[in-house]
C-alpha cells in the first residue's frame, strides 16, 4: 500500500496523522496521505515566503522554461494522471484524460504568459501636476500564494492556481481536497523534476477547518485563490485580513433553448454538461428553460440523451457517469430529488441511488422554491422548465442568486444580443453549454459566484501588485 508525505521546501515530509484515499466507485484503499499539522503548515509557508525572494528572481525565461517542462511531464505520465483521477475522484476516464491534456495546457500557457508580464506608461502629464514627469508601472509578484483547490478537477483547477502563480514568480502553499490528494502529490513531483526551486510549491492536506483556516489567516499569506462552496468562500472573506483574494464558488447554470434552435445538437450537448463528472462541476446543465412550441420536442430529445448515458466504474472505457465524490453527496441529491418530487416536481428519468452512484435524473413540473432550482445542485440532475416567451426565458434564468455562466442555443443574432445584455453572469456561452471553458480566457462569476477572475493570464494579475514609478525629468518631456 501506498503511502505519500507532504511536500515542503523542495522534501518529503512526514506529518501528523495518515489520511486514507478510496476509489470512489469501490471503495477500496488506494493510498494513504499525510495530514499536515500546525507545525507543518507554519513550515511550509515560511518555506514559501524564503522561495518568493528567489521566485521572483527567476528571470521570465527561466520560469518559462520550467513550466513548459512541467507541461510535457505531465503528458507523458498522462496514462497514470488520467487513472489516478479516475480512481480517486470517480471522473470517468475519457473525461479523465481530457482533464490532464487541459492541465498540460494550462502549464504550457502559464509558460508562455511568464514571457508577456509586462507594465505600461502612464502619461502623468495629461494632469497641470503632471507636467515635467515621466511615469510607468510595473508588475510585481504578490509573494506567497494560498491555493486552495476542490476535488472536481484535481489536476486541472490546481493548475490554474499553482501555474499562474510561478508563472508570476511567486511561491505556493498548496491545499488540495481530502478526498483527492494523491494528483497533488504526483503534481509535485513533476514541477520539482521540471526544476521548479525548493519551496516554489508546498503541499499541505488537511481538513477546511483546520489547515485551511491556518492558511487563510496567517498573515505571510498575501494571497488567497480559492475554489468550492458559498459557505466557505464567505468564510474566507470573514477571516482572511487584507490580502488578494480570488473565490469562484458555483453556480446554478440556464440554459435557454429558443424556438430556431437546433433541438437535436442542443439536447445531446445539454446531456454532456448536466451529466458529465456526474454533475460535479460548477458549470453543469442545471435549469432548462424551453419556449413551449419546442418544450414537448426538446424535452422528449433529453430524456433520450439522458438514458444513454452510461453509468458504472469510471475506469469502463466505456463508462459516461461514475460516482458522485462520496455516498453523503449522492444521499443529499436522492433527498433533494425526493422533496422535489413531493412538492410537485415529476421524474422523467432517473432518481436512482446506489451507494455513491446516482443516475442522471431529468425533471418537470419543478418550480422556482425548489432546492433542485433555487440551489447549486452540483449532482447529475437537470430540470426542463416551459417559458411563455423569450422575455420571460431570460427573466427566468437570471432569476438567481449565482452569476458564473450561462447559455443559449439560437440561430437569431437579436436573442443572443438579448442575452448578452440581459443576463448578469460572468460568461455567456452560445450554442453550446455553460460547461464550455477554454483554459485561456477570462473565467469567474458576478454576485454569489465570486470574486475576481482565472485563466492565465487574468489570474496573474490578480497575483500581481502595480508598483508605480514616477520620475521627475529635469531635460524637458519625454515624447516620441
């Protein structure tokens, strides 16, 4: 049997008291996982804060090259990377290996943003006192970088933390999820093979209330990135301090289906993202709203979609929908299901547990009081709701206390305008599902959703300060 330490200051360490890590589907011991003490949380981020002075010393190409490296070990492990998640997290495996090519990607884009880290000039003489004065900022790594990151996407949610963080050149105290800590663990060992220096990245794994909580609150931390519920992102914003922080903390995804819409294409997508990593993603297919000419038609085509799913080990190849993370998770989604269904709500499909597996489930008849509506679901269930119009499609949608990301499927550049400017989400994805993220672009949510914004390059600014340089000339202005 396995055993893995922690990581700190470039060492294995062993910390306190073993964490055991299940195959989802199974049940059975994969490993097990040092817990980090207070003792080891204090270590690893004074580790962090001595490798940030030479973090930030590292020259752009240099950070590049490292990352770029890291970038192709990760694919050449993709095989172990892709099962490891499979197993610990219950990802069924072709959604497995997409995961790793995504978190390769996203190394290899931190590698290339490391080179683009630049300022700009400031025109400090469009103001009277101004005048006589040459000015530009600079960008500068925060310092040490509390990444705190959820078990959905154990590979590629960390990348997106730990890789624009060095890519900036800062140091990282990492947190993975308890129930998917082993991709962490293989992570570091990449980035230390790809030369990353000692302390660049440190591994701790513990419980929210304790080793989060230490790092969230010690105040060497300049930097807090975080992905996971409401609760806990308000808790963070409680306890934290002054320091930058980025929360992205789901959503309950719309979709709208308008009447020139492709039913067949848009039913099979919505199939995918309500149901794929058995709706464990903060993007999944949540509320559907149809216009009733093409409610009945387009009901009728996701219940079909939906019934082929395959569900079973997520190390099938063939298998579509594994495991939920745990069997509480798929007994809190049976419940919620259950309450739906005695308020009114019918099932068209699924509302079938066994152990942690819980079957992709479609509903109707639910209304906007019901958890399954008003609530991030974060489970395989997805409900078709009849809208009188387009208006009140999109009332319907942003009826929500969330704002990560939401779609429309439409032929009509009018709606999609329609959307663009009626809807207060953070993304607005057309024609396909909300699930839809390419790992460049600006990703991150308005109201409960968040705070701040990741993809690469939006993610280095926001672990980067401004310093400000203003130079007072004595041989007339600047121009050219």
């Amino acid at each position: 049997m396995l055993e893995y330490p922690l990581f700190i200051d470039g060492k294995s360490v062993r910390g306190g008291a073993l964490l055991a890590v299940r195959n989802k589907y199974t049940g059975d011991l994969l490993a097990t996982v040092s817990t980090a003490r207070r003792e080891d949380v204090d270590a690893a981020i004074n580790a962090a804060e001595r490798a940030s002075q030479s973090m930030a010393a590292l020259p752009a190409f240099r950070r590049a090259e490292i990352l770029s490296r890291a970038s192709a070990l990760i694919q050449e492990r993709r095989e172990e990377f892709a099962r490891t998640i499979a197993a610990e997290a219950g990802k069924a495996l072709k959604y497995a290996r997409a995961e790793v090519d995504r978190g390769a990607q996203t190394f290899l884009i931190a590698a290339e943003e490391a080179k683009r880290i630049a300022g700009e000039t400031v025109p400090l003489d469009a103001v009277p006192a101004g005048e006589g004065y040459f000015g530009f900022f600079l960008r500068r790594p925060v310092g040490v970088v509390a990444a705190i990151a959820p078990f959905n996407f154990p590979l590629n949610l960390v990348a997106h933390k730990v890789a624009p963080a060095l890519a900036a050149g800062n140091a990282v105290v990492l947190k993975p999820a308890s129930s998917t800590p082993i991709t962490s663990v293989k992570l570091c060992e990449v980035l230390a093979q790809a030369g990353l220096p000692a302390g660049g990245l440190n591994l701790v794994v513990g419980g929210g209330s304790t080793v989060g909580e230490w790092l969230v609150t010690d105040p060497r931390v300049a930097k807090i990135t975080f992905t996971g519920s409401p609760t806990v992102g308000r808790r963070i914003t409680a306890v934290a301090g002054i320091k930058k922080i980025t929360l992205e903390l789901g959503n309950s995804s719309p979709v709208i289906i308008a009447p020139d819409a492709d039913l067949d294409f848009a039913a099979k997508r919505c199939a995918m993202g309500a149901f794929y990593n058995s709706g464990q993603v903060c993007l999944s297919v949540q509320r559907i709203y149809c216009q009733r000419q093409v409610y009945e038609p387009f009901r009728d085509l996701f219940v079909k979609a939906s019934l082929a799913m395959v569900v079973g080990d997520p190390l099938d190849e063939g298998v579509d929908v594994g495991p939920m993370i745990d069997e509480g998770e798929a007994a809190r989604i049976e419940k919620w299901v259950e309450e739906a269904r005695g308020a009114g709500a019918q099932i068209l499909a699924g509302a079938k547990r066994e152990g942690a597996v819980y079957w992709p489930t479609v509903l109707t008849g639910v209304d906007a009081t019901m958890k399954v509506v008003v609530d991030e679901a974060f489970a395989p269930v997805a409900s078709i709701l009849p809208s009188d119009d387009f208006e009140s499609a999109l009332a319907q949608a942003d009826a929500t206390a969330y704002g990560l990301q939401a779609s429309v499927f439409t032929r009509d550049i009018d709606r999609v305008f329609r959307v663009i400017s009626r809807l207060n989400f953070g993304g607005i994805v057309v024609n396909d599902a909300p699930v839809f993220r390419a790992d460049h672009m600006p990703y991150g949510g308005n109201r409960q959703s968040g705070i701040g914004r990741e993809g690469v390059r939006y993610a280095i600014e926001e672990m980067t300060n401004i310093q400000m340089v203003a130079i007072r000339t004595t041989s007339g202005p600047i121009s050219g």
